[in-house]
C-alpha cells in the first residue's frame, strides 16, 4: 500500500492519494486508521481517495463490511463527523463505481454522502468547493 495525505481545512478535506499495483479494502482501513490518528485531522473534513494511479482496485463485500464498521466506530468516537463526505476518484473502474451503493445499502443509509467519480473536477464540483478555492489550497501539490 502507497499511500499520501494531505489536509486542506480551508477548503475542508482530507486527500489521500494512492499508487501501486493494487489497492483493497485492508488498504482503506490502513490509511484511515493512520490519518484519524493524526492530531491535526480534523473530523468534520471531507474525504477524497485519489485512485487514478492505482492499477488495480480491489473491495469485496466482505471488506465492505469491515469498513462500515471501522468507520461507525470512528463516527461514534467522534473521530469522523457524520456530515463528512467520502469521494473516490477513480478513472475506469465499473465495479468500483458499485461500491457506494453497496455502501449505502449495508449501512441503511441511503443518504450517505458518498460517491465515485472519474475526475478531480467532478470530486470538487460533489464536494460544492468553489474552483478558486480549490486552486488556490492545491497549487503545487
């Protein structure tokens, strides 16, 4: 698992990109654990999983579950609000275009805000952050 991340509180996410050959549900629940860790998360960020460089993505129905609880014990600690948002962008990937859904259907919360996009302009435009906010706390990065 590689993995970077990175906190904009000013425009309010968090921004974990991902590399490699594969990346799983063990990997999302690695990186979560690491990032509600870190002191300066702030729990109310919404989360953006950049894919595009990841080979292949691999999230089973099984892996599904362990992450509905992780992150309900998160939201329950209050390590995650539950008005944080979860975006993952990722290009071509039909079966990971599924897993909100399956998401939202597991965890009986059909409002979730969470989604799959394919670009990071989508992810932003979901998120409601103005573009020259955006530009502006990702320049350079």
């Amino acid at each position: 698992m590689a993995y970077t991340y990175d906190l904009y509180p000013e425009i309010g996410i968090l921004l974990i990109r991902n590399e490699g050959d594969l990346w799983a549900g063990r990997d999302i629940l690695g990186s979560a654990r690491e990032v509600v860790s870190d002191e300066r998360m702030d729990p109310g960020l919404d989360w953006i999983y950049d894919l595009r460089s990841v080979q292949e993505v691999v999230i089973g129905v099984e892996d599904m579950e362990h992450i509905l609880e992780r992150f309900s014990t998160y939201r329950a600690e209050g390590r995650v609000a539950s008005s944080s948002a979860s975006v993952i962008v990722r290009t071509e990937d039909v079966n990971l275009h599924l897993t909100p859904t399956l998401y939202k259907h597991r965890a009986d919360r059909p409002d979730e805000l969470f989604e799959t996009v394919k670009t990071m302009e989508t992810a932003r435009q979901y998120l409601g952050i103005q573009k020259a906010d955006w530009d502006a706390a990702l320049e350079g990065k």
